[in-house]
C-alpha cells in the first residue's frame, strides 16, 4: 500500500513483481491515473508465491476500508 505525501492523504493498493521500479514510476507519474501528480511513500507490503493469491489479497485490501484506514493511521 502506498500513501501519498499531501497535506490530506490517500492510499493505493496494487500488486507488482518489482516493488522498487512501480514505487518509482508511480513518483514519477507514469503509474495508474490515480497516482499521477503525487508523491507516494511505501507503508505496507505483502508477499506472495501465486499472481491468483496476490490479486485476491489487493481486491481484498481494496474494499476493506477499515483495514486501509488502520494501516494508513499506523504509518503517520
């Protein structure tokens, strides 16, 4: 999960094989069209063995607003 550098932030979830080159594209504006204009710092991160099982954990994330809410809050 990534959360933007603003005054008032936001998170995005996405999933990656390489976590360090789609943090630097997402900074660089190049990323989804969500993520264009902004800074992103990196506070969450899970791994898994399975594309299927990543997916489902970011869509999982995704919906789950308080989950989003506590981790963003933990990383102030």
């Amino acid at each position: 999960m990534l959360k933007s550098v603003d005054k008032k932030p936001v998170t995005y979830v996405g999933y990656t094989k390489d976590l360090k080159s789609r943090l630097n594209l997402h900074n660089k504006g190049k990323g989804a069209k969500f993520t264009r204009g902004r800074k992103w710092k990196l506070i969450y991160k899970e791994s898994f063995k399975s594309k299927n099982k990543a997916i489902s954990r970011e869509y999982y994330i995704k919906k789950n607003k308080t989950l989003r809410k506590n981790i963003k809050d933990k990383n102030k």
